[in-house]
C-alpha cells in the first residue's frame, strides 16, 4: 500500500491558495482515478482505491499545515506503513512555478507541513514538491503562499496537476524519483 498526502490548509479561503498546491494535485488525482468521495478520517479527508496492482490511500489532512503529521501518523499507524511508503506533495518557495522534484527523505526546508510530519513520522518519506516561487523578500512568505495564484498562473498550474493526474498510475509502479521524470513541463 501507498499513503499520497497533499498538504494544505481546510476551509473555503485557502482553497486556491499556493499553500494548498499539495491538496489540488490530490483531488486532481482522486478525478483522474475516480476514486470514491472522500470521508473523514485519520483527522483528514480520506479516499482508498487500487491503481494498478497496489492500494493507494489519498489523505487530505484536516489540522491545518503546521499540525500535519498527526493526521499523517494516525493513517501510517491504522495500516502498518514505513515512512517510505508515503508520499507527501507539497508547496516549494525555493522552485520555479510549475517545477516538480521529488526526494527521500531530508529536511523540511522551512516547511512547516513537512516539520510536523518529521516530528511525528521522522523524516524518511517521499516528498513531491511542487514549485510555487518565491515573492523576493522574506516578509512577503507568508502572504505569498496564503494568497489564491494569480491569473498568469492557470496554464501552468492547470498542465502540472493534469501530469500529475495522469502519470500517477506509473507511481504505483515506479519509485517516485522515477516517476518524476515523466512529469517534465
């Protein structure tokens, strides 16, 4: 089995935020696949399905970014997991818009989706992390990622999550390094 979790933050202001990159590319997934209508659980939204040969399990944490890893531990304890059979997509301000890069492991770069889920899992998961950009000056982060993308951003952001979508098939399949490859705008 596979645990995919999109971080982001609930309720319907975040909704198109930069922040909540990582849950759109879920629901981008759960369409593409049809995967059943999400339920509440593991304090998240929820949705399980197989894809291919392997089980997949869509997580949408509901305890907003900075209290991720409860909602991710809850899940990997429920199945049994190792941290390397989940994924985490997320927002990245050191990436250009639309870049994609997916790493073992690491740290969590500021993000503290990822430092939650560290303290609560460790930190040898897969991470996708989907390039936002950066607005320039570091008191502009915050605002940045909690604003809805701008107009300017649809085509990439629209091409991104139908990749993801589409290439996620291969996911259950391949390593996510691999899998990545194919996601070149």
């Amino acid at each position: 089995m596979l645990l995919c979790v999109g971080l982001g933050n609930p309720g319907q202001q975040y909704l198109m935020t930069r922040h909540n990159i990582g849950f759109m590319a879920i629901d981008s997934i759960a369409h593409s696949h049809d995967f059943p209508v999400f339920k509440k659980k593991f304090q998240g939204e929820y949705s399980e399905r197989k894809v291919g040969e392997t089980s997949v399990g869509l997580l949408k944490p509901q305890t907003f970014m900075n209290l991720s890893g409860t909602s991710v531990q809850s899940a990997m304890a429920f199945y049994k997991l190792n941290p390397e059979q989940i994924i985490v997509i997320h927002d990245d301000l050191d990436l250009v818009p639309g870049q994609v890069k997916v790493k073992l492991g690491g740290g969590a770069g500021g993000h503290n989706g990822l430092k939650s889920i560290d303290q609560s899992i460790g930190n040898t998961y897969w991470r996708v992390r989907l390039g936002i950009g950066h607005p320039g000056v570091r008191h502009l982060v915050t605002p940045h990622v909690l604003s809805a993308f701008d107009s300017s951003d649809h085509d990439w952001l629209t091409t991104l999550l139908q990749l993801l979508a589409e290439q996620f098939v291969h996911l259950t399949s391949e390593k996510p390094d691999v899998w990545v490859k194919r996601l070149i705008l």
